[in-house]
DNA sequence: AGACACAGTGTACGATAGACACAGTTCGAC
DNA sequence: GTCGAACTGTGTCTATCGTACACTGTGTCT
C-alpha cells in the first residue's frame, strides 16, 4: 500500500481474521491532536499509538509509514472546502476562499510544515483546487493560467501562516530587534520599515493586503485581454 | 552559543589551544555539497563530519547543534543579492530580484524546506529583504505594505520552487493522472484546467505570471493613492 | 616553565522508524 | 461443524541519529 492507495483507495471491504480495532481516521485524529497540542516534532508512531491504547508496531497495520500517516493528517486537517455559491463573481469567490483556507491552516499551523517537499495530493486537497477552479470558469484564462492563480494566493496564505505559526509575532520582532540592535547601519531600510510599520500591519492585514494585491492584478490581466 | 550568535557572531579572534582545523564555513559548504546532492535527508552530523575528515562530535565544536548548521547552510546557500542599480524604477527592480532569489533557490531546492517553520534571520536573507526595501523607497506605502509586498514576492518563489523541487513536472503530472484515472467526474473544473494547459504552462510561465500579477496589483494600488 | 583553554576522539545513551516472527482471532470453504 | 487461511495486535530486535561527557593532546598566555 502506498500513499495514493491510503489517501483514495476505497474503505475496505469485510475481511478475514480479527476485526481492527482503530480506522485509518483514528490514527489521522490522534496524530492532528498531539500536532495541534505540542507540534509536529511530537508525532511520533509511538505517541500516536499510546494515545490510541494499542503498541507502536499496530499502527502499521493501518499506515505504510510514518510520512503516509502525516499526509493523511495533512489532508484530514485541511477538511472540505466551504461552499461558494451563495457568492457572487469570480473575485469575492476567490477572496473568501483564500481566507477559508487560511483560517482552516491557521487551526493547524503545523500542517504548513508538514506540506513541504514533494508529496501526493489529497482527496480534500484536489477539492479545495476542484472549488477554485470552478470559480475562475469561464474567465478568460487558460488552464494553465488558472491554476497558477491558484497557486499565487495559496502561495500567499502558506506563506503568512508558516510565518507566524509557532512564533508570535512579537517574538519576531524581538529576535529582529536584537539582530538589528547595533547593526542598524547596514540595514537601514529594514530599520526604516520596521519603524513606520510598528503601529498597525498585524498578520491579517499583510494577509489580505497581499490577497488583494494578487486578485487586482488580476482583474487587471482579464481587462487588458 | 545560540543561532543569532553563530549566523551574527563576529569571527573569532586569536584564541588559546591548538587551531582549528575547520571553519564554520567549512562545515556549511559540506552540508551544502551533501544537501544538493542527495537532498536535505542525507545532511547528518555523521556524514557532514566524514566530507570533512573528522569525527561526529568535531563538528560540534563549531555548531551548537544540526538546527543551527541546517540555520547556517541556508543563509549561505541564499548568498548575497545582486546589486539593483542599473536597473530604473521600483518595479523592474523587484521583478529582477524575484526572479534572482528563484535562480539562487532552485539551486539548492532542500533550502525553501528547511527555512519551514520558525527560524532566525541570517545575514544574506536580511540583506535581501535591504535590497528590497530599497528599491520601493520613496512609494506612497508605509513599511508593513512594503514588507507585505517583498512577502508576497517571496512567497510566491518559494511555493514555485517548492512545487517543483525534487518532483520534476512529469512526474506531478503522471501523479495527478493516476489519481483523477476514474475520479475525473469528481473533479471535472480540475481536468479541464490540466486539459487545456497541457502544451504551454511550464514552472517559469508559472512564476513570471504570479510575479507580473503581484506587481500588476501593487502598481495599481499606488496609482489609486 | 607551567597552567589553562581549547581541539578532536571515543564511548555511551535515549529516541526514533521500522523489520520480523509469533500468538490469538475470525471468516469462508468444505 | 470443522479446519485452514487471512488478518490483528504484541514483543523483540536493529540501524540510525542527535547529542552528552570524559579524556587526551596541543598551543598560547602569564
């Protein structure tokens, strides 16, 4: 069994031997719950299985490995898309969608991480792309085109969660103010933005200012064409 | 000796005891070497102490701990920016720059995952956000919209280099053909996306379209000021 | 000259992912 | 109804990894 079999092969059928006591969804919630409570270092098979009752060596009877395990996490996290129908256009669609999904990986910061490097796509992950997509139908864009709007908000919304996910942000900006502490003079516009910034700019406004950015550009690609 | 020490730190002066015989520097080159061959996995203290001649527990006189060597590799990997001088206006200055911060990390693919997750800013990536921050000097925005533009500018590189790091284009693509062979009802708005970006659509087209987009939109944001 | 600080080594430990053999359990075929 | 095959959970074992610690040798400062 492989991760693609894991993530969409069908529940399986009635079986021989001794009924499994755990589902494969077990396994995803309890490694979700240690992720959310202590971070993805603490997903161990050990723990996941603890807080299931049952020994390390059973979890393997329902995952390959310890990477399927966080893939279906990741997928199980992320959950189904909201519905987009009761808005109106291309633009609200894509803006509320962007903002669904930063509020679902924000819930489970880790899952950020954990996305990183080459993996396979879930089943909720192709539907949150399925959604999108069909609200940039019929907007003059190719394929291609569509999908690399796509790409750019997520891009956006995983970038802005990865950022402040375990770090506050006002740690951050401890950690910049003790590097810059004396080293002002080499980075003299990271110091200037740093200053004119400090009053507002919290996450969620560089998240939507961004967001916006994105989706003006492209209302002003569709215009030119 | 923490992270903001070893990427800040002054390099040290006359000391008793015998020399040396490596340098941090040292020590990142060979992570670096190792990353780039055999990815981030094949980066551990055993192997990068081998490349270099001496036991394990040597490199640990000059890095406090693999966290901060991964810290070290990445800064040093990253490099310092290309100068922005000759190039005129805010916006072919960004462009120039997003497209020089691609090429430095699609050569070292393994250094956009492991900058995942909370981290310290080294002295080559703060210089990028300085030459960044400079070249949007004297824009009608204040210093967290600039930050927010060079976050969305960089965001979008790194989901773009990301996406095709180790998984080569074919590969995603016959990935996503196994996976929607039978379930293309399910998702008949990603089909048609795949359908008709077949031909054109590589990685670059990709990222020079989310790039001009982002900058598209930031354009008309100052025009509306 | 001698003390001290520091470099590299060797050994050891705890945590982790995972292989494998085994005992008990349930279903299907006869 | 019985028996065998398939399957579940367990226990044991191994390889790998990061890192702590004690030790030996070396170069510099007093």
């Amino acid at each position: 069994m492989d991760v693609i079999e894991l993530l969409w092969g069908e529940p399986a059928g009635p079986r021989r031997g001794p009924r499994p006591t755990l589902t494969v969804g077990d396994l995803a919630r309890a490694g979700i719950e240690l992720a959310d409570a202590e971070g993805l270092a603490a997903v161990t098979m050990q723990r996941v299985a603890e807080a299931l009752g049952v020994t390390k060596m059973a979890t393997y009877r329902y995952v390959p490995g310890k990477d399927e395990l966080v893939a279906l996490m990741v997928d199980t996290a992320l959950g189904a898309p909201p519905p987009l129908d009761d808005l109106d256009g291309w633009r609200p669609k894509l803006r509320a969608w962007s903002l669904a999904m930063n509020e679902r990986m924000q819930a489970h910061p880790w899952s950020v991480r954990a996305t990183a490097g080459p993996r396979v796509t879930g089943p909720n992950e192709l539907t949150w792309a399925e959604v999108a997509l069909a609200a940039v139908d019929g907007l003059a864009l190719d394929g291609g085109q569509k999908m690399d709007v796509i790409v750019a908000l997520t891009s956006q919304v995983r970038s802005l969660v990865e950022q402040t996910a375990d770090n506050s942000e006002e740690r951050i900006s401890a950690t910049w103010m003790t590097i810059l502490d004396g080293r002002g003079e080499r980075f003299p516009h990271v110091v200037a933005a740093l200053a004119s910034s400090a009053r507002h700019s919290s996450r969620d406004q560089g998240l939507t200012f961004g967001l916006d950015r994105i989706l003006d550009g492209v209302e002003l690609y569709l215009s030119r064409q």
